[in-house]
C-alpha cells in the first residue's frame, strides 16, 4: 500500500500541491501535518508510520516535508527500513524500494557522517588551542584557590557542621564535597 505524508509548516499555507501529486502517485491514505519540520511531535507522521506495515511505502512529495535535516531523514529511513517499509520521494525520484535508490540513500548517510567528523574534529582542534592558551572547558569554580583550601580545613577540622560550612562559604554540599575530593586527590 502507498502511504502518503504531507505537510506545511504554517496554517497560511495550503496542501493542495502535496494532496494532488500524493493522489497522482496512487496513495489510498494521506495523512497531514501543519506544523515545522523541525518539531518532534508530529501527528500526522506518527499516525502515518503506525498505519504502515511490512511492504507497504511511505510517499512524500519532497524530503524537506518528511524532515529539516539529512541526519532526520536517515534516522526515518533507516527507522522504516528495519520494519520493511519503503520510502518514495516523487520530486527527488528517489525510491527506497529500488536498489539505485537505497544507493541514494547511503550516500546521504555518509556525507551526514563525515559532516559529524568534521563537526567533531573541527570542536576538539578548538578545545585544544584554548588549552593551550591556558583557557579550561567547563564552570568556573565557585571559590578560588585559597577559599578552596580554607573550606576543605573547616571540613578537615570537623569543628562545624556540613551545611555550617556551605552557609559560611556560600557554596552547595555537592561542591563542598567536590573540594574535599580535589583536595585527596593531591
């Protein structure tokens, strides 16, 4: 069975285009959604992927309707692929129940991965020239050093209570006992 899928990101726009092509392509049910591509919840996809079964093909007039990103979109049909389902996009020409467009597809998903490796390796050449401009990741301390030390010997001394030092240095008991740690640890 043909599966159509249709939607719009706002209620000023019109579905007609969608619906008609859908139609043209032989879809027995369309369903819609009036709302981003970018939004996780949406009905009409959800209600679409539950009526499908095994054999059956999720139709589309474009991919930018069926999601806002290529990883979305390989997520999706990776996600169909594992329950036997096929996805056709008629302005792309690309049919998942084809062998060139499973090729298609593949591809995608490599770009999309070696986009991430990029992202990734650009990130950790950032992070290491900040630290070797002397800049650490992560929150600031709450104290510095010298405060650091004398919350770990209020703690050592045992003269006051846990949440009397946290009061008196304004600091939380998870990170009064972030200190105490450092301070073992050295």
């Amino acid at each position: 069975m043909l599966i159509g899928y249709a939607r719009v990101s706002t209620d000023d726009q019109k579905l007609n285009l969608q619906q008609d092509a859908l139609r043209a392509a032989g879809c027995e049910k369309i369903f819609e959604d009036y709302l981003s591509g970018a939004a996780s919840a949406r009905p009409g996809l959800s209600s679409a992927l539950e009526m499908a079964r095994a054999g059956d093909t999720l139709v589309v007039w474009r991919l930018d309707r069926l999601g806002r990103s290529l990883k979305d979109l390989i997520q999706l049909t990776e996600t169909l692929k594992k329950q036997s389902i096929g996805l056709h996009s008629l302005q792309e020409a690309i049919n998942t129940t084809s062998s060139s467009g499973q090729l298609v597809f593949h591809l995608f998903g490599a770009l999309a991965e070696f986009e991430r490796n990029l992202i990734r390796e650009r990130t950790q050449a950032g992070l290491t020239a900040a630290r070797t401009r002397g800049r650490l990741g992560g929150r600031p301390k709450a104290l510095d050093a010298n405060k650091r030390q004398l919350a770990v010997k209020l703690y050592n001394d045992r003269q006051y209570s846990i949440g009397e030092i946290c009061q008196m240095m304004g600091i939380s008991k998870p990170t009064l006992y972030n200190y105490v740690a450092e301070g073992l640890s050295r």
